[in-house]
C-alpha cells in the first residue's frame, strides 16, 4: 500500500466515531480495528437500522486495511456504508467515511471534489479539512495542502491528525528535523490503546531517521513499532531498507518476503526482487521481477497502481525506456507531486531528452524535498546537459544524506572525479 494509507493514520480519533457508538472490547488479542468492527456488528445485531454502526463497521474495516494492507476490506467498507446511507441518505459522517474510502483507492480527484463539497456543507470540520490535504499533497498542490494542514491546527491546535500531517508537508518542504518534532509530539498524544496509530508514526520517525541516514535510530524505532505491531507492515519495509543499508542483503531478503506474504502486492514484489538481486539471488530476482511487471500492468491504468515501480523497472532493469516514458505521461496526467515529477523527469531521462528531463526534476527538487535518489537523479540529468558543476553539487548533496539512493550518487561523483583527473 502507498504512503496515504499512512497519512490517514488516526483519523479515528478526530472523527469521534469509535467513541461515540462502538464501545471498546476488552479483548487484548484483536487489534484496534477489529475491536471496533466487532463492537459495531454487535450493535448491528441488535438493531439493524443503525446506520451510524454501519459508519463506524465502515471506518473500522478501512482502518483495517492499513492495518494488514488488504485492499478487500475496503470493498466490504463500500459495502457497509452504502447500507448506511440506505437507512439515512447523504449522511454527513457516512459521506466524510466516502472521501477516506476515494483516498484510499487513491481516486485523488474525486476525494479532492467531494473534501470541498463537504467543507461547504460544515466548514470548521478537522478531518474535511484533514482530507483536502491529503488530497492536495498527492496532486502536488502543496500550497493548497500546507493552508489546510494549517487549518486542522488552527481549529483544534495539538490534534494528531493535523500534526502527522503537517509533519509530512515539512519533509517534503526539506525540513526533518521540525518533522521529527511533530511526530514524537503526535506519538506522544497517541493513546496507549491505539497500538496500530503509534506503530505507525514510530515507523515514520524511523524513516525519517533513515532518509537522514542515522541508520542505529532508525532500526531502533523500527524495532519498537513491530514489538507494538508485531509484523507490521510498514515497519519490515523500513527495517529491510536498514539492512540493506548494513548489506545484509539476505536478511533484508527475509523481511520482504514475509512483508510481501502479508501484502502481495505489485510495489512490494518489486522491492523483493531488487533485494534479491543485492542477495546475488540473480534467477530469483530475474523471475520476482518478471512477476512483479505482469502483476503492474494489470493495474497500471488503475487510481491504485505501481506505475512509480514500474517505471523504474523499465528504465533501470528492463532496459525499456520507451515502455518507462508511456507509463510515466499516464501517470503525469493524474498528478504533479514530487514523486511523480520525478519519476517522468528518470522516464524522459532515459530516452535521451535531458532537457525535458531537467525541467521536471527542478520542478520536483523546488518543492524542498531532501531525498537521496531524487538528488542523484538531478545530477544525472544535470550531468547530461552539461552542467557539471550543478551534477556536482546534487550528487554530494544525495552523498551527504548517507542514505538509501545515496550510494549510486558516490559512485557517480567517483566516476565524475575520475573523468576530471585523466583531462
């Protein structure tokens, strides 16, 4: 699942549903959603026109597929809140569970349209406002996104929801440290029952950790999140790119296999299979990846898709730059933000048009996002508009960053150094 299944993280608590009509179950085995799905099907069996149970069965069973990364539970979500508005037609908080459900599908669009209808119909709501920016973020709307992060704070200041989110604005704005900040301070708030919520901004601290490559930290933080979560998700994805870090490969290996047989989805294949080609597992990688595009191009036309993947997949493994530039102005046409900025400036860039390439990598890097395979890819392609000095400077900037993508980037300067030397 991509990153807005986190950044709807503890919504829950903000929409006050659990704790309006569901009760909590003591029962310590099942985790928080399924706590919640259990106490809602009970109230639905002893009255079955209780629409505001089918709401909170709704908002629990998408929570649970963050939980385990099964999209299925979103279709039964669908399923709960279409009784609801059977029993109460166009129901406000039955609507506001609508917008989750259209972002976590990833239909950005549409979540961004119905985010502003409800703001018309209440507009001091925290999470409408919660849900336009998360929406705006993954449209590349930042300006658009970081006003309605701040209105969450402005209505309710130190609420969860507009921390974790305005943590996020400020990783991508360049600045970790005050992102750092804003977690702890949400992980601080988060309470001890919501186990799932603290795994997850544990996990969040300890990819920022990563991305800044203080590599101990980070495994430490992982560690926490999987003793809160055992098997999280999340967590092994990070805890694989750690050990990667250590180049222990075959470890990383076994966290993404048991991550992948838990998730079997397309995104999490293709990380196996570059983990495997680390592991020196070549026959293994080669049929993972093979896997891996068959299973990308089902969804590629799709909201919720792999399309980031799989363009690095054909421009970096499979040597298909044309197939990486056709995926990537499908993908352009849906969204501006700056992952998908610089996956079509890596897809232009393999097809030898470097100065459309550099326009869309300088508009990804003006945001202020700090990311090391971003910066190595603005030096590759600064490199091949013959601008060496700003190659230069992009490279040491991912070097610097001692993080994942930061190693391709040294080994570029190194070549770079050399070529200088011998003239």
């Amino acid at each position: 699942m991509k990153r807005i299944l986190a950044l709807l993280a503890l919504v829950v608590v903000a929409v006050g549903l659990s704790a309006q009509t569901v009760p909590s179950s003591s029962e310590p085995q099942l985790s928080p959603a399924e706590r919640t799905m259990a106490v809602a099907r009970k109230l639905l069996e002893k009255n079955s026109k209780d629409f505001e149970a089918y709401n909170a069965l709704a908002l629990a069973l998408s929570r649970r597929a963050r939980e385990t990364s099964d999209v299925s539970f979103y279709l039964q979500a669908e399923d709960a809140l279409k009784k609801s508005f059977e029993i109460s037609p166009a129901n406000f908080d039955g609507e506001r569970i609508q917008v989750w459900l259209l972002l976590g599908k990833h239909e950005f669009s549409a979540a961004l349209e119905a985010s502003q209808k409800l703001r018309q119909k209440m507009p001091d709501d925290i999470m409408v406002y919660g849900f336009l920016t998360d929406a705006n973020v993954e449209l590349g709307n930042y300006k658009d996104a970081e006003a309605a992060a701040q209105w969450m704070l402005d209505l309710r200041p130190g609420n969860i929801p507009g921390m974790t989110r305005a943590a996020y604005l400020r990783e991508l704005f360049g600045d970790i440290e005050g992102s750092l900040e804003l977690m702890n301070m949400a992980l601080q708030s988060t309470p001890p029952n919501e186990v799932e919520d603290a795994a997850w901004i544990t996990t969040q601290m300890a990819h920022l950790k990563l991305a800044t490559g203080q590599i101990d930290e980070a495994e430490k933080l992982c560690q926490r999140a999987l003793s809160l979560f055992p098997g999280y998700h999340y967590a092994l994805a990070n805890l694989a790119k750690i050990r990667i870090q250590q180049k222990q490969y075959g470890e990383a290996v076994g966290l993404l296999r048991q991550r992948y047989s838990a998730a079997p989805h397309a995104e999490n294949l293709f990380d196996l299979a570059e983990a495997l080609q680390l592991a020196g597992k070549t026959a293994e990688a080669n049929q993972a990846f093979a896997e891996f595009e068959q299973k990308s191009l089902l969804e590629t036309n799709r909201a919720d898709n792999s399309n980031h993947e799989l363009i690095t997949y054909y421009a970096d493994f499979a040597h298909r730059p044309d197939r990486a530039l056709e995926v990537a102005q499908r993908e352009i046409e849906r969204r501006h933000d700056v992952f998908t900025l610089d996956s079509y400036a890596w897809a232009l860039y393999a097809n030898g048009r470097y100065s459309e390439a550099r326009q869309q990598i300088e508009r990804a890097l003006s945001v202020g996002i700090r990311d090391a395979k971003i910066f190595r890819h603005g030096g590759e392609i600064a490199l091949k508009c013959g601008d060496v000095a700003s190659a230069r400077h992009s490279f040491q900037q991912s070097i610097e960053l001692n993080a994942p993508g930061s190693k391709p980037a040294r080994l570029a300067l190194l070549n770079l150094n050399r070529q200088a030397t011998r003239h």
